[in-house]
C-alpha cells in the first residue's frame, strides 16, 4: 500500500500576477534548493512572453546564493527585470556577492511600479 | 529505511552545574554573565528537503546563544550554502550523506559541514559575478565567515567555518574544566 503524501512544505511561496503588461513575481518565507525549481518555473514562464518583471522579494526571510543565480539569469534573458529587496536576508548576499551591479533593485514594490509607469515616460 | 534522522545531539558542559535553563543567558544581545559550551551534530541525506530542515534545526538551536541577530543570519547563511554544495555537487548521480556539527565554545562558534562525495573542483572555488551557474556558495561563505578552510579530495570534502562574533567575545574565556 502506499501511504498518503505528506503535506506540501509552507516554508515559502511564489505566487505570480499579471497586471496589463507588467508581471509580479511575489514571494515570501525561505528561499533555497527547494524553491530553486518554483522560482525558476516562474521566471520561465514570464520570459517566454516579453513582458515587464517585478520580482518582489520584501516578504523573503532566506535567500541563498542558487536563488540568486535564477534572478541574474533571468535578468540577463530579460534586462527589464526589477528586484524588491529590503531586508537583510536578501540584501546582504546581494551585495557581498557584488550582483547590485548586474540587477535592478529596488527597496519597496510602489517604488518598482513607479519605475514602470507609463505615465512617467510621457 | 535509507532515511536516518538523529535526535540533535545537544550538549553543555556547565561549569558549575546549573539547570540547563539557567546556563545560557536567554537572547539578549549584550555581555552574557557566564562563559557556555554548546555543540549540535546531525546527519543526513544529501537532499535539498533534509538540507532545509537541517538549516531550520541549527537556526533553533543558535537562538538559545548569546548571539546578536546579524551574526547568527551569517551563520546560518553559510552554514546553508555548505549544506547545499553538498546537496548539488557531492554525490552526482548517487546517495550520499551530509554532516553538520555545530559548536560553541566561549568567544568561538564552528560550524563544520562535512560529506564523504567526489569532492569540490579548482574551478567553482574561483566561480563569481554574473556567471549564472551556481559556484557562489563557497564565495559567499567566504565573505561571511571570519575563518574558513576547506578540504577537500576524492573521498569527500570538509567545510569549516569560524567566527568570533563580538557578542560571545563580550562574555567571559571559559574556564577549563
């Protein structure tokens, strides 16, 4: 007999949501080699269309280096890619790891949408 | 049946023998009263589930330090980003399993990751910047640690990792016992 699956880990979650032609890539709780699949599924999939990337990272409390070779791997198929990162737990590998130069990071999701508003541009 | 899971090994020497509760001042961030020793050990597999929970179990077991807030997430970072090479890169292709041992020892705190794999090449030691293919653990390691020293060959690999966190060097030298 095959016992029942356990329950799915909450440790972290990565939800994705379209907004005319800007797409939110929010996730929260502790990202490592476990989300690394989640993440990279996510990114994929958003690529594949073009559109503009928020990957907002506010909620993330871990964030290990494999998380952040997804990001500059995404941002380097898509340059418009931008970054939410205000806590340490994301910032401080960013930045000793020197990717700051090679991501657009912003300190809070309203300060990403501004940067993509169109309204702005005109 | 392959799954093995230990309870934590948790250990103090308590130089005057006072309950456990009382021997380790509870998080406050400053000078502690009294000098403490701790150690932590697992072993698991070499998968990214167990690497997790194996992350989270150290995180607990750090809160009961004397540490300040900063220096157990740089802990617990590099600890991690050990535990996941292993996960990535020991075993291509096989089994394998990862140990953790974790001590506290006055102003010191060590942690050792240790795996029995094929070993860490010359090449992601040096990995860094844009590339996009991993190789930036043992970097990050690097930055975050005060010490570290990594041996490595064809029957395995060990990650040890020093810090002398200015909130344990605040507390009194432990005396020998």
């Amino acid at each position: 007999m095959t016992l029942p699956a356990a329950p799915p880990d909450q440790y972290f979650s990565i939800v994705t949501e379209t907004r005319d032609d800007l797409v939110v890539v929010r996730a929260a709780g502790e990202l490592d080699l476990v989300a690394r699949p989640v993440l990279d599924a996510a990114l994929a999939h958003i690529d594949a269309g073009g559109t503009r990337v928020v990957v907002d990272f506010a909620a993330v409390t871990f964030c290990s280096s494999t998380i952040l070779g997804v990001l500059v791997a995404a941002s380097l198929r898509d340059g418009r890619l931008t970054v939410v990162a205000r806590h340490r737990a994301v910032r401080r590998p960013l930045e000793l790891l020197g990717l700051e130069q090679h991501l657009t990071i912003v300190p809070d999701l309203d300060t990403a949408l501004r940067g993509h508003d169109p309204a702005r541009l005109a | 049946m392959y799954r093995h899971t230990s309870e934590p090994h948790f250990h103090r020497d308590d130089v005057d023998a006072e309950p456990v509760e009382a021997a380790v001042p509870a998080r406050s961030g400053g000078p502690v009263d009294r000098p403490g020793r701790a150690s932590f050990e697992e072993l698991v597999p070499a998968l990214d589930d167990e690497a997790a929970a194996l992350r989270r179990q150290l995180a607990l077991w750090l809160e009961e330090l004397p540490l300040d807030a900063d220096s157990g997430h740089d802990i617990i970072l590099a600890a991690y980003e050990a535990l996941a090479n292993v996960v990535a890169h020991a075993y291509p292709g096989e089994r394998g399993w990862i140990r953790l041992y974790a001590e506290w020892s006055g102003d010191v705190l060590t942690v050792v990751v240790s795996d029995t794999g094929c070993g860490v090449p010359e090449e992601p030691r040096r990995a860094s910047g844009a590339s996009t293919s991993g190789g930036r653990g043992l970097l990050l390691i690097d930055k975050v640690t005060d010490q570290l020293h990594v041996e490595t060959g064809k029957h395995g690999t060990r990650v040890t990792m020093i810090w002398r966190p200015a909130a344990l060097r605040h507390a009194p030298a432990p005396r020998e016992g």
